[in-house]
C-alpha cells in the first residue's frame, strides 16, 4: 500500500539513506517509501487518468529504483532521480494501453483566413494552467480540458508545463528530438486554450495574459 506524504524528502538526509540503500537495507528502503511516495503517486496521477495504473506505477517505480541504486552517482537529488524513474514508469503505462478515441487537435487550432489573420481573436487569459490546476473551483475544468487532449500532446504538456522538465529532458523520455517536443507544446498549449476558452468562458471566468499560446 502507497503512503500519501505530503511534505518535501529531507535531501540532506539523502546521503545516509543512500548507504543504505546500496547495502540492501530493508529499513532504508522502508524509508525511501514513506519519504518519496506521496510526491511519485502526485506525478503519476498526473500522467494518468486511472488511480490503480498510478499506484501501480509508482510500485513499479520503487522496483526499478531499487535495483538500479547502484547506478545512481549522486549528481542529482535522490527525489529528482527518483521523478525521472516514475515519469517512465507512467510513460510505459501509457504506450502499453489501447488507444482511446480522440478529438484531432487540427479542430482545436486556431484558424487563419487567406491572410493569416485569426478568424476569431483569440481569448485573452491571467492564469496559467499550472496555476489554475491548483485551484479548488477551476482543478477539475483544466483537467477535463488537459485529459482530451490527444495522448501525444497531452503528454508533453504535462512533462513540459506541469512536470517542468526541460526540452532535452522532455525529447528523452519520449524518444523524440527537441524540435517534435517543441512543435508538440506550442500545439498543446493552442489546443488547451480553445478548450479552456469554452470551459472557463463558458462559466463566466475572463482570463486575461495567460503564457499559455
């Protein structure tokens, strides 16, 4: 069973939590558990719409950890590490399951005339969506909003926006080079405004100079 934690991994005490670690120590890795759990389930959950594949994925993420500690320099923080390996962990979840019926993202665009004028002015925003993902009254609308995303651009927007990885970090565990990443993101972005637009506008919310486009 996953503990849910709330509070930051003590990285300080990494160091000795690692010795033990690396000489099989039950009691150590008991530790890691109750320690990094809480944080790894939030990231997988993230990732993925069904609570038993995040809980699955975590687990699958402490084996994994636990039998590559060797490997594990120290160049990072243990929890970064420890991110990296679940983030994987969610990502073959996601290849490994059949493919559900998606809206094409070319429908939630926006659109030029001959031009290249907007055909309708795009709404205007004051909230980011990781922002907006935080809060109580508008949580479930942005993740409805992110979740009907086709899979390859709700992915990256997770990993880019809401995971804040890096282009490079992004490309890697995705197995495509920066450039994809970076044409992925700017779609997502477009597509979760025209969703969030019929959503939040909808309810009567005005967002205003959102990053988000």
């Amino acid at each position: 069973m996953i503990a849910s934690v709330n509070a930051e991994p003590n990285e300080p005490r990494a160091t000795p939590l690692l010795a033990g670690l690396r000489r099989g120590d039950d009691q150590a890795f008991a530790t890691l558990v109750h320690q990094h759990a809480g944080h790894m389930l939030a990231t997988a959950r993230r990732l993925l719409r069904s609570e038993d594949d995040a809980r699955d994925a975590v687990q699958e993420a402490f084996v994994s950890a636990a039998r590559s500690i060797g490997s594990f320099a120290g160049g990072s923080k243990l929890s970064t590490w420890l991110h990296r390996i679940v983030v994987n962990a969610a990502l073959m979840r996601l290849r490994s399951q059949r493919r559900r019926a998606e809206e094409p993202i070319d429908d939630l665009l926006p659109r030029f005339d001959a031009e290249g004028h907007h055909l309708a002015a795009p709404a205007a925003w004051e909230t980011p969506s990781d922002v907006l993902l935080e809060r109580h009254e508008t949580r479930a609308a942005v993740r409805r909003c992110i979740d009907r995303l086709p899979e390859r651009y709700r992915t990256v927007l997770l990993l880019r926006d809401i995971e804040d990885l890096d282009i490079q970090e992004t490309a890697a565990h995705l197995a495509v080079t920066q450039n994809t990443v970076k044409i992925r993101l700017h779609r997502a972005r477009q597509a979760l405004r025209t969703l969030l637009e019929r959503d939040l506008m909808r309810d009567g919310r005005r967002l205003r100079n959102s990053p988000i486009g």
